[in-house]
C-alpha cells in the first residue's frame, strides 16, 4: 500500500516545492496537490478572493509542471489533486482548469466537492458538465462525502454524500466510470450523521477510489494526525481490505502541523502514521 499526503499545510510554511521535497524525505510515496490558492471563499462577504499565488495566473500549468519535476528528482508522485471548493458557477472555470493541472502534475484523480445543500440530481449537472475535461486529459473526479452543522444540537448534520445512501445516488445520478468516490474517513465519523467509516466502505465497495484520512473526537472535523484521538483505524483498514481498495492511503491532516512547533517532526510523524496504517492494510 502506497501512502500520500496534501500538500497545504506545509506549504504555508515553507512553500509547495520544498513542501514536496520534506514529505519525499519523510517517507512518503505521493503527495496530493492542494489547489485551494486558485480561489478561496470569503464567507462573510459571499464572495471568492484571489491571490497572486502561481495557480492563479497564467504560469499556473507551468507551476504544476515544476512541481512534478520536484516530485520526481525526490522519488515522489502526485497521486491526486483536490479542487477549490465550494464548487459554486463563479469558480466552474477553476473546477476545469483544476482537473487539466493534475494532469500536468501527473495525477489521475481531481478531487471535486458536491454542493453540500444540492440534491443527486443537481450535482450531477455540475459533475456532467465536468466530464468532457476529464475525458480528455485522463483524469477521473471524485465526489466527497460532505456535512452541514446544525447549531442548535451543536452537532453535523446530513448534507450530500453524507452517507451511504446519499453518497451512491450521486455517483448513480451521472452513472460514468469518470466520477469515482473519496471518502473523507473524518468526516464519515461526526457525530450526527449516523454512519461510519467502516458502513461507508463496504457501501461503496469498488467505487472508492481515493481518500481523505484523519482523525477526530467524533463529533467535530478536526483534521488531526492518525492515531491521536478517537478514531477506530483497525476497523476502517479492515473495511479497506474487505472491499480490496485499490487506491493511495492519502492523508488529509491539514490542521496537525499548525499545532506543532517543529514542522519537520511534524510531516515526519505524518508520514510515520500513514506507514502504520499502510502496514495494517498489508498485514491483513
């Protein structure tokens, strides 16, 4: 079993490309690149802000192709990607050129979040008008299990692909070998959405392609290391294997080396728990 990570987090301190060359040395297979710079959404405006990162203008594809280059003088791939979110009709350009820049990288999965609040069918316009672009460059989309939060029971609450059966009508709504499903382990374990890692596995079985892990208390989206707080890994890897996943153990532990001072101990123990998980996978 192969491992992968995202790549913002330790962007933010030292840069993609170093980002890629410190997560090579601590072990990892792959990396995961984070497109978020594109756009991000200002939520209290109602509006998507801009920066002047690389991704943001035209020398975007170059920076993708730079950044494969890094990947490969350091023994590491790009295994997938994740998209701007949320996938709101002022950033569809972004959403395509997204899918056209994991290709450059070398990638072959584009993470795309639904619209939490829109129906199977509705996403589906999204992910339908998507496909050409992921046709012609060789890159299948994932859709992501998702959460909204009901304030009054301080609690998640059902949104699309939340669970089981939410998850598998998206995927049956466009009904192509083109759309594939991430599972977000996090988020498959809030408290509220009635359901689990394990459930959502096996009720996805060959369509999950593509992860999101790491760990919560089961309640809140913490976004922390493996094996630090609440989550039953055993079960989930179990699951895996029960389904015979076939895909990268990525993951998506973003919020972690915030809570460190030592950044490279930090993606070194990032990458020691995705090692264990993989060995778990292997042992089984």
């Amino acid at each position: 079993m192969k491992t992968s990570t995202e790549i913002s987090s330790a962007a933010k301190v030292f840069g993609e490309e170093r980002a890629i060359e410190e997560y090579a040395k601590a072990g990892f297979d792959a990396w995961d690149f984070s497109m978020f710079e594109m756009a991000r959404r200002d939520w209290s405006k109602g509006v998507f802000r801009y920066s002047d990162h690389p991704l943001c203008g035209k020398g975007a594809l170059d920076f993708a192709r730079r950044l494969k280059k890094v990947g490969e003088d350091n023994g590491i791939h790009c295994n997938q990607s994740h998209a701007p979110f949320p996938s709101f009709p002022e950033i569809y350009p972004l959403l395509q050129k997204a899918i056209e820049l994991t290709a450059e990288a070398g990638g072959n999965i584009c993470i795309i979040h639904p619209v939490n609040t829109d129906t199977p069918e509705k996403n589906a316009e999204l992910y339908n008008m998507l496909l050409p672009f992921a046709k012609q460059y060789g890159v299948r989309i994932a859709t992501e299990n998702m959460w909204n939060w009901d304030n009054v029971l301080d609690q998640a609450a059902p949104a699309a692909c939340s669970d089981g059966e939410s998850f598998n009508a998206h995927l049956d709504a466009v009904n192509s070998e083109w759309l594939v499903a991430c599972l977000d382990i996090g988020h498959a374990e809030m408290r509220g959405l009635g359901t689990s890692a394990p459930e959502m596995i096996r009720a996805l079985g060959p369509r999950l392609k593509a992860l999101h892990i790491h760990d919560n208390d089961r309640w809140k989206d913490s976004h922390q290391l493996p094996f630090s707080m609440q989550i039953d890994f055993n079960g989930v890897v179990k699951a895996l294997k029960e389904i015979g996943y076939d895909g990268y153990f990525t993951l998506e532990a973003d919020a972690y080396l915030a809570t460190v001072d030592d950044k490279l101990a930090g993606i070194k123990a990032l990458a020691d728990s995705a090692r264990r998980l993989a060995d778990m996978f292997d042992a089984l």
